[in-house]
C-alpha cells in the first residue's frame, strides 16, 4: 500500500518500544495511560509490531493517518493545540524506516516534528493514542476529563450504556453537539452541554472534531472529542448525574457541584 511516494509495509514480529520523546524503554504511566485491556493492547502493538516506512514529503497529518489504519490502532491529533505551538499537520515528512518498531516510528515523528522549544508527547487512554504537545498532554494527565459519576440506579446505567463497543467511527467536522446527538440516539442516554459556561470560557461550541477511531467505548469517543477542545487552561469535563451526562469546563462543573449554578 502506498501513499503518494510513501510505502508502509507491516509485519509482526519482535520490536524495540521507544518513549514517545524517542527514549527506549516502558511506556509512561499515569491518568492518561490507563492500565486497562485496551490499553495494553495499544502497548503490545507499539512494543511488538514491526514497520518499513518510506515517505518523501507527505503531510504529517497524513502519514499518523495512515500508520493508525495500517497497524489498527486509534490515533488521534490535537492539531489545534499543536498549531498554536506552531507544528502545522501539514509539515512535511521524510523518513526511510526498515525493520523498525512501531512505538519507535511514532516517537520519531513526533520528535522530527519538534520546532525550537516545543516538544511533542503522547499519552494512551483507553487504547487511544492522544498526540499533542509535551506541555498539554501533561495538563491531560492532571485533570481528568470523567469528575464523578452519582452512585444513583439512573447514573450508573447509563455508564454501563456508554460503555458500548462502536467497532468504527469517523467523525468528519463534527461539533460538540452533533457527537452527543451521534452518542445519545443508540444509547438512550442523555445528555447536556452547558453551552452558556463554555462560551464564557472563551469555547466555541461550533468547533469541528475530526478523528478515526477503532474498537472504542461510546464513552472514549466522548473524552476523545472534550480532550480535543481542551487547550491550555481551559479543559472540559463531563459528570454523570441523575442519568444525565452534562459537559461544560471542569472549573464550571466543580462550582456547580460545591453549590454554584
């Protein structure tokens, strides 16, 4: 299979896991990697699966693309953050990889896509990797996106309902509420998005997502897209009350929850 000049051959076999800033040895732990089956998964493939990679000067946005559909795992970009750190998806790439661990290609474009002081990172939630910057992946870690789910019949249930298996999704320039419109049909759970709290922070609503998931709870696609709209300080959360599933910023919903409105 090829892409314009670039060829991407896969093959399993024994590999060399490398950091995602190009150092070799065990993934990083944390809230952003979560030590569930999934992934676990992820980590195998990135420690186990072995590439040759040949790309002359195709976008990197392209090339992460293509390495996700090639290897099967789920990769997503939060390209907005890394733009304003000036790494455009449109960098070009010039590798040429023989016999060469995934988790090693990937930390090696991550760190060819390096301008001046930014670095890029990753981060494995739930089997997906989260590509951003050093500095926003280490924000993603601090402040997780799920702040509580009620112990109600109504919460609880409706937890169990997100966390339903979607074998494929691609969401192409989807905003905030057209996911939970995608996420709430199927599974009958409800949702609510405090439009008027994330504007005042400065988010826009009409913000389009765009991302290629595999093998992904109903819930992951959720943090998935709130981790894509979260930038900086301003992160987005979500908590499950009632059986309802309200989203806005995390300071926003801890207010509300220490009695503001």
């Amino acid at each position: 299979m090829a892409v314009g000049a670039g060829v991407l051959g896969a093959m399993m076999g024994g590999g060399l896991w490398a950091g995602p800033n190009g150092q070799d040895g065990p993934p990083a732990t944390g809230p952003a990697t979560r030590e569930d089956a999934k992934s676990k998964k992820t980590r195998e493939i990135l420690q186990t699966k072995i590439v040759t990679m040949e790309m002359d000067g195709q976008e990197l946005s392209m090339v992460l693309d293509f390495l996700g559909e090639t290897t099967g795992l789920s990769i997503h970009a939060k390209w907005r953050a890394m733009e304003a750190a000036e790494v455009s998806p449109r960098m070009p790439v010039a590798v040429k990889l023989k016999n060469v661990g995934v988790g090693k290609v990937l930390a090696i474009l991550l760190s060819d896509a390096t301008t001046g002081d930014v670095k890029l990172d990753y981060a494995i939630d739930e089997g997906v990797i989260i590509i951003s910057t050093a500095e926003d992946v280490k924000a993603a870690r601090a402040n997780p996106l799920c702040l509580r789910v009620a112990a109600d019949e109504g919460s609880q249930g409706a937890r169990k309902k997100l966390q339903a298996t979607m074998a494929k999704i691609s969401l192409r320039g989807s905003t905030i509420g057209s996911v939970v419109k995608l996420l709430g049909h199927p599974s009958g759970v409800a949702f609510q998005v405090r439009e008027a709290a994330l504007e005042k922070a400065g988010i826009d609503i009409k913000t389009k997502v765009t991302t290629n998931l595999t093998d992904v709870t109903m819930e992951q696609v959720l943090k998935v897209v709130l981790e894509d709209l979260s930038v900086g300080d301003k992160r987005l959360a979500y908590v499950i009350e009632n059986g309802t599933v309200t989203i806005s910023t995390a300071e926003d919903l801890k207010a509300k929850a220490g009695g503001g409105k």
